[in-house]
C-alpha cells in the first residue's frame, strides 16, 4: 500500500468512527427518553431494569436526569442536609 492510501484508509476510518459513535450517543439519547416515558406511564424502575439490562440505581438516575417523579420521597435525610455540619 502506498502511503496515500494507507492516509486514505486511515482518515475513512476516523469518519466512520465519528459517525458511529454519534449514532451510538443518539441511541443512547432515545433510550434514556423510552425509559423516562416507561416509568412516567407507572413501570416500576425494577421492571425497566430487567427489560433494558441496566442496573435499577442506572435507571434512576436516568429518571432523575429526564425529572420523573419519585414513586415515593426518600426516607433517609443526610445530616448535613439536617443541618449538621459535623459530620
């Protein structure tokens, strides 16, 4: 191979590299929504997880990111939220 093509074949190979990691973080995107949509129409983040692969904690902070509302509010504050700096 001359050295125009190996340069030829390397910068194709950047370009569809590029193209597929767009696309890899476009389908990301659509999955993060699909999950959001799933537990705003009542699927319980457990069922989500078995469903897409992801741990349960991964789609909670997914539905936090897409601001799902909580099943329920948490049951333990930090103290430092309390107001305890000592901690």
């Amino acid at each position: 191979m001359t050295e125009e093509e190996v340069v030829t074949r390397l910068r194709s190979a950047v370009r569809s590299h590029k193209r597929a990691k767009e696309g890899e973080a476009r389908a990301r995107e659509d999955l993060s929504e699909a999950i959001a949509a799933a537990l705003r129409a009542g699927m319980r983040p457990r069922d989500v997880a078995a469903e897409t692969g992801y741990t349960a904690e991964h789609v909670r902070r997914i539905a936090r990111e897409h601001n799902v509302p909580r099943l329920r509010e948490p049951t333990v504050t930090s103290k430092r939220k309390q107001g305890d700096t000592s901690a």
